[in-house]
C-alpha cells in the first residue's frame, strides 16, 4: 500500500509542477520529501487513516488545481475518484479506491 500512496503522491505532484522543458520529478526529489514510501509506511503501520487521507488529499488538490478544477471533465473525474478515497474509515478498504485513484492520475499525465 505505501507504494501506491507514494505513487499517488508523485504522480499528482508531476502534474502540478512538472513543465516540459524541466527535468522530471522522481521519487526522490525534495518535493516529495513529506509524501515518501517510508513516511506512508510509518502512518499505515501506526493506522493513521485519516493523516494519510490528508497527505494524499493535499497532493491530489495541486493536481487538480493544475488540471483545471473539477470544472474540466478531467477535475471531474479526479474529483469523483478523490471522494470515493476520502469516504473509506478503515486501512483494509483503501486498496480499491487508492488503486484507482492512481491508475487515474498516471494515465492522464
């Protein structure tokens, strides 16, 4: 799960700032230095919900607000999917919404 929480965290933060004559963001990059594999894996071990529900709706956010806002057709979607995530109480039923929460946000990069 801390894999597809980072992922999420990245792919949002390359949507955010990511501009195409400047070198790619990686995993490794200070950008992602509160949205790191080791930080979600300290939080999913603590069953920290609702912080990791924070840390992923902070990224999404930027990412949303570099789409065009949930005024766009894109925005909508990831508005949609953002919900779903944020609805869920409980680490065992993140997976789903998590997994499509990234597979969006990789796919509209």
């Amino acid at each position: 799960m801390e894999l597809q929480l980072e992922s999420v965290a990245l792919f949002s933060l390359k949507l955010a700032y990511e501009t195409e004559d400047s070198s790619p963001i990686l995993r490794d990059d200070l950008v992602m230095g509160d949205y790191q594999r080791d930080v979600f894996e300290l939080l999913v071990r603590r069953g920290d919900v609702e912080t990791i529900k924070v840390k992923v709706a902070e990224c999404v956010g930027l990412a949303l607000e570099a789409i065009g806002g949930v005024g766009t057709a894109l925005g909508r979607e990831l508005d949609r999917l953002s919900v779903d995530f944020r609805a869920v109480q409980t680490l065992e039923h993140l997976d789903v919404p998590l997994i499509a929460l990234k597979d969006y946000l990789k796919d509209i990069q």
